[in-house]
C-alpha cells in the first residue's frame, strides 16, 4: 500500500491536519507528472492494484483529471481521499469512472462546525457520487458527535461503511490531537455508536492506533470484527510527498525519508521503515502498556509518534 500525495494545498483549515508540517517544510507545492509516473511505476513492479491519491485535497491539483485517467489506464483501482469540495469540473469527471473502480473516502465533520457553502457541497457530492463514497470522521476530542454520519449513510445511499479515525499527534505537536487520556471515553462513544449502526446494516472501519484498552470487556463482543484491527495496526503505512519522498506515515513526517527510485519496491521499503522504527517497539504510548497482558501480543502498544515523544521528550502520557 502507498498513499500518493499529490499536492498539499487545501481549501479547508482542519485543526487536527497532519499534513500541515509539510506546509511548512515545502510550501504549497503540486506533484509534477514525471515523480507521479515515477510512482505510478512504483506501484506496478510492487504488485500495488491501487492508486490511493490524498493531499492536502487531491482534487484541487490541476492535473488532478490527467492523472487519474493514467491510473485508470494502467488498469489500477482509484481511492480518493477528499473533503468533499470538490469542483464541478471534476464532480463530472468522477462521475464517469465506472462502478467499483472508484472508491471515496470523504472526510466529514460535524454540520455545526461546517460553514453552509461547504455543507451544500459536501450534500451535493453525495447525492452525486453516494454509491463510491465511504464517509469517516477524524477524532480529535471527545465529545465529537457521531450520528450525524449515519444520517448522511442513509440519506445519500453511501456505502454502508463508516471509517473512524483518531487525531494522532504529529512529531512537532503542530496539530490538535486527540490524547490518549480520552481514549477510553471515545470508545465507550464508538461502542454506543455501533449499537445505532448495526440497526442500518452500516459496519464500522478503524484507522491506525486503537488500542483494545480503549473498550471494556462488555463492548468486546459488540465490537468483535472491529477489534479483530485493534491494537496491532500501527504499522508504515507509506505516503509518497509530492517529491518523490516516502514517509511511514504523516505523523511521523519529520522522522525519515526515502526517495524513489526505479529499483525501489514496496517491500524493501515497508522494511527498511520498520528496521528504523524498531528501537520504539518495546515501549507503548502509556507507562503501564510493557506490564499489559496483551503487549506484543494482541497490542503493539498504540500510535509510534506517541511513543517517540514519549521516549525522545520524555512526554509520558499519565
């Protein structure tokens, strides 16, 4: 898996952005068509099926069109990460790949904190492109609401998935994230969430960085399929600036780099990201996690930004 960023610029200002350090590293900058080839090759010799574009907002890039339609050619599936304020030159296009070739993960936030042009959009994107859409939500505190997602489920026809994710805090603490002190209180939100989501047929996803300690014993078997990821996916994810460097993850941009090159394959560096992260695998993101029944078992301990601060800062989480 590699996530290709392809521009980050954005026209929206979410207080919980990882990418917002590279703002700050390159500028506002577009991935220009020789690195998104170089990638696109990238993905090909490493047996990758999909094209997973992300940003900033992917649909914002000028060549955003050109470079989807390579994909396609190149017969590869197209994941499109977006904040749903998307063009109505594009909405179009989108509209135009066939029906499981394209898959949207649209990140929402709540109708109160949303302004009412880009609500109107986000609707309109929805009511477009509903059956491709998988709508998530980013968590960074704990008394976000939910339900509203399962509204949007409903009554645009999306698919019946909803993606969750935790604010992780990047190296710099740049971002509003959400502290591991409230996770356990998320998941007692989450658990009473899927309890609604289950009456619609809908499924939960996690991200990266739960951890079972999250949920207590009684919401274990509510969220059996959920928890089957829980705890041991925090891994390099892999996302490709718009340079042509490789990163394990956004949080963890300002950690290491890898630039591609024609004899790079996904494997090699999947390995050499975990070889350099591996000095942080026998700590966790709470000082009790190493005397956990379920450490390196069933839990690798939570989010690796985390516990870099926690082992390079010293900023134990109590």
């Amino acid at each position: 898996m590699a996530n290709l960023s392809i521009t980050n610029v954005c026209n929206k200002k979410c207080v919980y952005c990882f990418a917002g350090d590279t703002l700050d590293e390159y500028g506002k900058t577009y991935m220009d068509i020789e690195t998104y080839i170089e990638a696109l090759n990238y993905l090909e010799r490493s047996g990758i099926k999909q094209a997973r574009l992300l940003g900033g907002e992917p649909t914002l890039h000028p060549d955003f069109i050109s470079f989807v339609s390579l994909a396609l050619d190149r017969e590869l599936d197209i994941m499109l990460f977006s904040n749903g304020l998307i063009s109505d030159k594009v909405l179009n296009y989108l509209n135009t790949i066939p029906v499981g070739k394209l898959s949207i993960l649209l990140n929402t936030i709540h109708p109160n904190e949303n302004n009412k042009i880009g609500s109107n959009r986000q609707k309109e994107v929805m009511k477009n492109l509903g059956k491709s859409i998988i709508p998530g939500i980013n968590l960074y505190s704990a008394k976000q609401d939910l339900d509203y997602i399962l509204e949007y489920v409903i009554k645009y026809d999306l698919k019946k998935e909803i993606r969750i994710g935790i604010s992780h805090s990047v190296l710099s603490q740049n971002n509003v994230f959400l502290h591991p002190k409230e996770y356990q209180k998320i998941g007692e939100n989450i658990a009473q969430f899927k309890k609604e989501a289950v009456k619609s047929n809908v499924s939960l996803g996690f991200d990266c960085g739960f951890v079972p300690c999250m949920f207590s014993n009684e919401h274990y078997e509510l969220l059996s399929e959920e928890m089957k990821k829980t705890g041991n996916c925090c891994h390099p994810i892999i996302d490709m600036l718009t340079d042509g460097s490789f990163i394990a993850c956004y949080p963890l941009n300002d950690y290491k780099k890898v630039k591609i090159h024609e004899q790079l394959y996904a494997k090699d560096l999947i390995k050499t990201f975990e070889d350099s992260l591996s000095q942080y695998k026998n700590i966790g993101i709470f000082p009790y996690c190493t005397s956990c029944p379920l450490f390196n078992s069933r839990c690798n301990g939570g989010c690796t930004s985390f516990k870099i601060q926690r082992y390079k800062f010293n900023h134990v989480v109590v």
